[in-house]
C-alpha cells in the first residue's frame, strides 16, 4: 500500500495541526500541502515538515490523493466545489454549514467522494446508532441533548450534537428542523428533542443524550480525550474514498456501522 497523499485544509487550526501530526506518525499518510488562510494568526507549523503550506487552495490539493478539511463553512464550500472540478476526494470534517452551503457540498458529491460527518470518530458514529435505536424503542421519552466544549467553539449546538439529534429523528421518523429546541421558556413541549451548550476552558468534546421517561432516564454519552480520534477517522475516510463511487457519505458508511 503505498503512502496517501493528503492536503490539510484548516492546516493552521486544532484540528489541521492534530491532522499534520497524525499524518507525520504514520507510514501510510504524506502531506501534500498544507492550506492556511492567507494573512492567517497562525504561524509555524510543526508537523509540516518540508511540505508546502500556502493560502492558495489549488497549490495545496495540486499533488493530492485526497483533501482532508477541517476549516470554516466558508472554506469547505469553496474547497468542494475546487475539488469537484479535480475530481479529489474530500473529507470534510468542518461543522457549522448554512443551509446554502450544505447545498453547494451536496451538488460537488456529484462529481467526487465526499465524506462529511459532525464527528469523525469510531465512538460517536457507533453512539449515533444506538441513539436512533433507543429513540425508536421508546418513542414517549422526552430527548435532550447536552454538549460542552472548549471556550473557542464559534458553532452552537456542536455539529456532533445536531448529528445525535438527527439520529433520534431518524429513529422516530420525524424531522429534526421540525422538533429542535435551541432555546427554552416555558413548559417541554412534547416530542420536541432539546438541546443544550456549554463553552468553558480547553473541553475537546462531551456530548450526552437523555432520554427521559416516567421515573426512569437513559444516558447515552461520548468524551473525547484527544483530537487524534477525530483526525485518525478523517484519514481513514480519506483512504476508504479512494474506490468508491462520487457521492456524499457519512462515517457510518466509512466504518461500516449499518443504520
Ligand atoms: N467532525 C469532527 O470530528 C470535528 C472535530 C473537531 C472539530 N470539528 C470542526 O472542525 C472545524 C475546525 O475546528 P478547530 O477546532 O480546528 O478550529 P480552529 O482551531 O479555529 O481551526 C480552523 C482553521 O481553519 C482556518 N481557516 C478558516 N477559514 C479558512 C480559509 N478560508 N482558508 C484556509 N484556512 C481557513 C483557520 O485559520 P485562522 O487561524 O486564520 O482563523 C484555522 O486555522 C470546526 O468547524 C469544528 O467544529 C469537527
């Protein structure tokens, strides 16, 4: 198997330096580029190495096998469309997209592999699963659903937890745009699947599901100790795309985590 040749989009941020690390550990991985914003905050990067970093998007997926994206809604966007016309699998990893944006993304899927998911770990795809079945199994639990993450996080609820909500939807076969709850005042009402956010100091991730019956509640959770489960995900789904038919996937399909 020889090395894949991956462009970090976002190269400069937590989650593209966790990327460029998990690339410079492996045998399997090479840095193609390293996309940063132009004019960006962000200065050195460690994990590099002699690799291009520029903030000129086709130089960075110019030698690519696949790009690897966790960025801004803004970027991803432009960034699918850029490597719908290269025919480059995407891995999107960014969360936070405009109904608009996701649409751009749905029509590049048409032309390439893309895998975007709100979470790229093998914990939360499989939490999803079980989360779509206990919302089936106990369709008069009231659901809520709590997240806490690091102070910096731009995006509330988290892109995981609207992933979770989702699931439960699925699960009843109800539309989440219909049932989410962002903000409360006043009585639950039924059938509705809250959420709830907290930001505070260096938190990489806590999610949990509450499904509340009558004396009784089941608590689903997830913590990620470490970016590395998102960015080894992201890289498995970069490798998984490289036979597979244009279309927009999710880790569940990555992983093989049957619905
Ligand atoms: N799916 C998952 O498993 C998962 C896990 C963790 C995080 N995420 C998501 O991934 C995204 C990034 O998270 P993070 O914690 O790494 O955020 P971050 O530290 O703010 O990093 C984002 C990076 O993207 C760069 N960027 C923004 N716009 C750009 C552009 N137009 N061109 C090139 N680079 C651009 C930023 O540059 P500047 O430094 O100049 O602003 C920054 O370096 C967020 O949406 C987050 O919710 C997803």
């Amino acid at each position: 198997m020889s090395a894949l040749r991956i462009a970090v989009a976002g190269a400069g941020g937590r989650m593209g330096q966790a990327v460029l690390r998990a690339i410079s550990e492996s045998p399997d991985f090479t840095i193609a580029g390293a996309l940063v914003r132009e004019n960006s905050r962000n200065g050195e990067l460690p994990y590099a190495g002699k690799a291009l970093v520029t903030g000129d998007a086709s130089a960075a997926i110019g030698s690519a096998d696949a790009i690897v994206d966790f960025s801004s809604p803004e970027c991803s966007a432009a960034l699918a469309e850029l490597a719908g016309k290269a025919r480059l699998p995407h891995v999107i990893g960014t969360t936070g997209f405009s109904a608009e944006q996701d649409a751009r993304i749905a029509a590049a899927a048409s032309q390439i592999v893309i895998v975007k998911s709100g979470n790229m770990s093998l914990g939360v795809t499989l939490l999803t699963k079980l989360v779509r079945e206990a919302a089936r199994a106990l369709p008069y639990f009231d659901i809520e659903i709590l997240e806490m993450h690091h102070r910096i996080k731009t995006d509330a609820p988290s892109g995981t937890a609207l992933l979770l909500g989702g699931a439960a939807a699925e699960g009843r076969n109800v539309s989440l745009d219909d049932l989410k709850t962002l903000q409360r005042n006043g009585a639950r009402k039924p059938g509705t699947i809250g959420f709830a956010s907290l930001r505070g100091g260096t938190v990489v991730g806590e999610h949990q599901v509450i499904l509340a019956g009558p004396h009784e509640r089941i608590m689903l959770s997830h913590s990620a100790e470490d970016r590395t489960i998102f960015a080894c995900g992201a890289l498995a789904a970069a490798r998984w795309a490289q036979d597979k038919p244009p279309g927009l996937y999710s880790m569940a399909d990555v992983l093989g985590i049957p619905g």
